[in-house]
C-alpha cells in the first residue's frame, strides 16, 4: 500500500477528517508552503530525534519557522544531547526518509518507543500540516483529531514551552 493511502486509510477508519493538497515534491517545508498557501493552519515541521546513545527516539512537532534549540529540547525532556537522528534509524523506526518524516511515521513504528513531544506554540492552532509520509501531498488535520489519531495508536504525547526560558 502507498504511503499516503496507508494515512488515508487510518484516518478514514478513525473518523477522522482531513484536507489533502497534492502538489509537485517538495524537500523542504518552505517549498511545500509554496503549494499550500491561502489554506487555513499551521506550517508544521516535524523532527525526529535521538539521544546521544541511541537509546531513545523522539519526535517533535513545531512551527516551521522555528528553529529548534537543543539546549533547551534537553532542558524540558532530559534527553541526554539530543541530536537528529540518521536516515538509518529514521527508516527503520519510522519507516521514512530524510525530508518526509511526519507524524504519521508513527503507523509504522511496530515497537511504539518513539516519545512525541508538541511545541506549546502550535496548540491553539485549528488545524495543523504535514506531509502524508510521501513529499507530493500535505495533509491538514484538526489538532484535536490529530491528538485523538495518536490516542488511537496508543501514544501520549507531551506539549514543551520551546521558546518560554523562564520554565
């Protein structure tokens, strides 16, 4: 099954309602912008990380304007120096390539051991974007049904104050 169909196909099953923009490959967040510009949500970036020792995976969801501050990732979660984690281990515990990761990378980690982590400042935002798992689409999805479709996978998830220093 392709990988778009296999977001489609959890989404419809979980009765969850979603936009579907196909458009040209885009690599970057910025180029995917391009194609989805005037609809209404939240540019999302998606970030899938790891500890020092590889011994745990994260994966964080921010604004795609902002740049994400190790420091303070380390700070708020206890990851021991987290760091981008390589295309290998992206490939296989997400099942994805560099350029494509998304949350719905979370259907194909069979050992649920990726922890997913929210910037605080995307919350209140309607909707959110992300890539279906293949870089030719960007899906929107309301953010309550996005919290609900990781519910239905089984995951919890944690919301961080990336930008607020004072925590």
């Amino acid at each position: 099954m392709a990988p778009a169909e296999q977001v489609e196909q959890s989404l419809d099953k979980m009765g969850i309602s979603y936009q579907i923009v196909h458009h040209p490959v885009a690599t970057t967040t910025e180029e995917a912008d391009h194609y989805i510009e005037g609809i209404a949500g939240v540019r999302t970036k998606t970030l899938f990380l790891t500890n020092k020792k590889k011994t745990a995976c994260y994966l964080l969801i921010m604004d795609d304007h902002q740049r994400l501050d190790f420091h303070r990732f380390q700070e708020l979660t206890g990851a021991k120096r987290p760091k981008m984690a390589s295309d290998e281990l992206l490939a296989a515990k997400l099942g994805l390539q560099p350029g494509i990761v998304s949350i719905f990378g979370l259907l194909n980690n069979a050992d649920h051991d990726v922890q997913v982590y929210f910037d605080r400042a995307i919350m209140d935002e309607a909707r959110m974007s992300f890539h279906p798992n293949i870089n030719t689409s960007t899906i929107f999805v309301a953010t309550w049904d996005l919290l609900k479709f990781l519910q239905n996978l089984g995951y919890d998830y944690q919301i961080l104050d990336l930008d607020d220093a004072e925590d």
